[in-house]
C-alpha cells in the first residue's frame, strides 16, 4: 500500500526535469528484495572481460611469436630460446597488469566506448614503453624474432583494446547489473537534485529515486517526494522503503555521523556511497565511480574479503620476495650509512596495532638518535588526534600535521624520511602475514587508545606499507582525513586501485612529495 501511494506521489508531483519520477512506474516492487535486503545485481561484466582478456593475450602472444619465427624460416611455435620466455610472460602480465590500473574493467569506463578505446590506448602505449625499454636493458642482442614478437603482439593487442573490445564489452553487460535499483538520497540542495538527474539518465536497467531525506528543510523545495528526518533515523527509513542503495549528498555532514550511518544501513544490507565532491582535493586521479561526472565512493563494506583477500596475500608475498631481491644493494647501503651516521643498532623496532586491534613488532630502519625522549611527540601525536592541531605550516604557509623540526631525527634519518625508505625493513611484517604492501597504516598502542570507535574501523584490514594517505598528501592531510582516506580504500578496494597507489607511491620516493 504505502509503495502504490508514493508511485502516485512521484507522478503527481511536479519534480524539475523528472527528478525524483525517473523510472518510477517500472520499478520492481514485488518479490525482487526483502526488506532491507538489496535486489540481487547482475555480475559485473569486468570480471568477464578479465578472463576473456587472460587467453586471448596469451594466445596473442603465441600467434606473434610463431609469426615473427615463420619470417625468419624457423618453425613456428612456442617461446624457444632463454630470452623469448620472460618476454612473453612479461608481456602477458604487464597487459593485464596495465589494464587493471588503466581501468579496463571498470563498470564506469566500460559503459564508455569512447573511455574504453581512451584508455585502452593508455595501456598500448605503456606496454610498448616497458616492453622496448625491458628488452633494451636485459638483452645483450636482440634478435629479430624478438623486435617481431614486440611489433606483432603490439599490432594485434592495440587492435583487441583500442578497436575490437569497446564495441564488444557495452554489449555484454547484464541488464540486471546496469541500475542501482530504489535510491535513497540523503540531502536537499542542488549536490542531490544532480546526483538525481545523473542516475536517472544514466540508468539502462531500473533506477528509482523513492525519496530525498535530510534533517533541514530542501533548499531546492521542487525536490519530491521529501522527508524531514534526523541523519540517524535515515536506516530506518531506508528500510522501511526498502531502498537498495542510500547516497550521501551533503557537503557539511560530520565525518563520524557519516560512518555510523553507513555502519547502520551496511547492518542492515542497503549500500552506501557518498559523492566524492565532498573531498575533492583529497581523491584527485584515484579510480572511483563515476556518474556523468559525479564521482561515487562505496563506503561501510568492503570487497576485500574470501578469494579477493586470498589473492591479495598471494600478490603480497610475490612482491615482497621479488623486490626484496631487487633492492638488496640498495638495503645494504641504507645499512651502512645509518651505522656510520650514528652510533646504535641499524634497525628500530617498535610495537603497533594490526588488524582488529591486534599488537605486533613492526620493523624500520632507525632514524632517530638512540634512547631519546619522547614525550614532546607523544603530546603533539595527543593533541593532533584529538584536535586535530597542526605541527606547523610550510614555506607557502600551508599546515603541516606531521613535525618538521623533530631534534631526534639524525641527519640520514632525514633523508630516510623524506623518502619513506625508513619503511623498507617492513617487508619482512609483510612476509609474517602481519602487513600488506597496500593498506591503512599501523598506529601506536597509546594512539589507538584515542581512537573513537568509528576511527578504529581504519584497521579492519590488515595495514600496509603504502596506501590513499601516502599518495595524497602524507603530512599535509588532517587525522580525520587519513582516516576517510582509509575508509574509503576498505570500501572500494579493487586491485586496479592497489595497482594505482603502487604506482603513485614512486614518486612520492624519489621526490618527498609531502614527507618531513
């Protein structure tokens, strides 16, 4: 009943170019969800296109090969001689490696022939670039059967990315994955109409907007229907109208009230995303949904789990051993300047806080003086968290929330820091199972004692070396951005996105972009 008198509402009322109306007389009322629990979604098509992709590169890099062999009078096949192997494999899995982190799979680009064929060609480019570049560095000749690998795999890879696959891959998206179902919008001001009209316009299967909801009066009064409810009453609305995905549209809602809203409604099996505008400077080029130019971030669950956490683990350890060997010398060096530098031991261990609140030895290079005090630190770290304080600003007077002027740190120390090669010795918490690569970063006992309960959710997976707040501005971002930063990784983790702060945390290496 109260579903037939809001289809009536939404028809009657005179929404600004159909907002809040879209869609409304084709929604699915009856057997497609229980209440509180979101309609079944179709299987993203990504995942399809991911095991379609792995054959057809492999296969593609056999068929070049035999080519390239065929035009020298040798008989076609498989890789023979010792330098055709890694170049194959290489290419392989750099392929798709680049079309993870160029966001091949990714449902907001694959609705887009234009942005796929956009960033297919991205992926082209950047695997020609390492290949020619890979081979000129580790082969001592090379021979024309490889320059005919390189040309020919390229040929035929550019014509499946650039040409063949973004006419193909709209086509095979599920219907039932294209919609995102009864929307519940909580906000009353031009942020929500826009989001509105953008999932309405954009939906091919069945979008509904069953209500906006804020705890003011709209400040657009056409948007219809309208609830006046407090921001902790909106799961129950969402339940009561069985909403499937609730979106946060507000600029000014606090950071804590965000999080137990979306605790709440996640309890309760309704999604939650928050338009991403709200931190804008914050999410700059990081691969999040994006609706006609309005950019979505999941929050409250986290995909990271079950085979995906598995693979992540698998990835880790591959990482760690391979560049752990890479960077030996680079290792031994560190070493040695740190025992010359200062007197004490090389490396500096200390006990943080891992997943769910577990303690742990974390390991780094030492880059303070030996048996310092630090109680100076500890009551900055204090007032940082609780009030958010910065240690200072900069030369162009912008704030800093991480100490610049710290006496203990020695003079390698500084440049250790400045480059996050400190954290290098962490590889071996990654080998123990007690970090990642990517992920939150470990806190201080005394720290996680401040946390507040919706802070401490950061450590819900397992911390990493690297991650958002590394990449976006290190010592430049307030606590309680850091933590959003780690939320809305936790929510909208994908190994395309792994892919992209690993990239991005290069630079941050070799330039000190926001390290003290």
């Amino acid at each position: 009943m109260a579903d037939r008198q809001l289809h009536a509402h939404l028809r009657e009322t005179g929404s600004p170019r159909g907002v809040g109306q879209v869609h409304a007389d084709r929604a699915p009322l009856d057997g497609d969800a229980e209440r509180g629990r979101p309609r079944r979604r179709g299987t993203s098509h990504g995942g399809w296109l991911f095991l379609v992709d792995l054959p057809l590169y492999t296969i593609s890099v056999g068929l070049a090969l035999s080519t390239a062999h065929a035009l020298k009078g040798l008989p076609a096949g498989w890789p023979k001689g010792p330098a055709e192997w890694p170049l194959a494999i290489g290419l392989v899995g750099s392929s798709l490696a680049l079309s993870l982190v160029f966001g091949l799979y990714r449902p907001g680009i694959l609705r887009s022939r234009r942005r796929q064929a956009a960033a297919g060609a991205r992926v082209l480019v950047w695997s020609a670039a390492i290949a020619v570049g890979g081979i000129f560095l580790l082969a001592e000749e090379i021979p024309d059967t490889l320059r005919g690998l390189i040309l020919l795999y390229h040929a035929a890879f550019g014509l499946w990315v650039v040409g063949i696959r973004p006419m193909l891959a709209p086509a095979l998206r599920p219907r039932s994955a294209a919609g995102e179902g009864r929307v519940l919008i909580l906000g009353g001001g031009g942020m929500a109409r826009d989001l509105a009209r953008s999932l309405t316009r954009s939906a091919r299967g069945s979008t509904v907007i069953v209500s906006f909801v804020d705890d003011r009066p709209p400040e657009i009064r056409s948007l219809a229907p309208f609830r006046m409810r407090e921001v902790g009453d909106v799961s129950d609305l969402a339940a009561e109208m069985r909403a499937d995905l609730v979106v946060v549209a507000r600029k000014d809602l606090p950071r804590e009230e965000m999080v137990r809203l979306s605790d709440a409604l996640v309890s309760r099996g309704i999604r939650v995303k928050i338009l991403s505008n709200v931190f804008d400077r914050l999410f700059e080029s990081i691969p999040f949904e994006t609706v006609h130019g309005l950019h979505l971030l999941q929050v409250g669950e986290t995909p990271l789990r079950g085979p995906r956490l598995r693979l992540k683990r698998l990835i880790d350890l591959a990482g760690t051993v391979l560049g752990g060997i890479l960077i030996l010398p680079v290792l031994s060096t560190i070493a040695l300047a740190i025992r010359i530098g200062s007197p004490g031991p090389v490396f500096y261990k200390q006990t943080r806080i891992g997943r769910r609140g577990r303690p742990f030895t974390m390991f780094k290079f030492r880059s303070m003086v030996v048996h310092d005090e630090d109680g100076e630190h500890q009551r900055y770290l204090e007032d940082f968290l609780k009030n958010g304080a910065p240690a200072g600003t900069d030369e162009q007077g912008q704030k800093i929330y991480k100490r610049a002027d710290d006496p203990r740190v020695t003079r390698v120390g500084h440049l250790l820091r400045r480059t996050s090669l400190d954290e290098l010795p962490q590889l071996w918490n990654v080998l123990r199972g007690e970090m990642s690569l990517i992920g939150p970063r470990p806190c201080l006992p005394f720290e996680y004692d401040l946390y507040e309960d919706w802070q401490r959710r950061r450590l819900d997976v397992t911390p990493g070396m690297t991650g958002l707040w590394q990449v976006t501005g290190r010592s430049y971002v307030t606590f309680e951005d850091m933590v959003l930063l780690d939320l809305f990784y936790i929510g909208n983790w994908s190994l395309g996105l792994d892919a992209k702060i690993l990239l991005r945390t290069a630079p941050v290496i070799l330039f000190g972009k926001g390290g003290l």
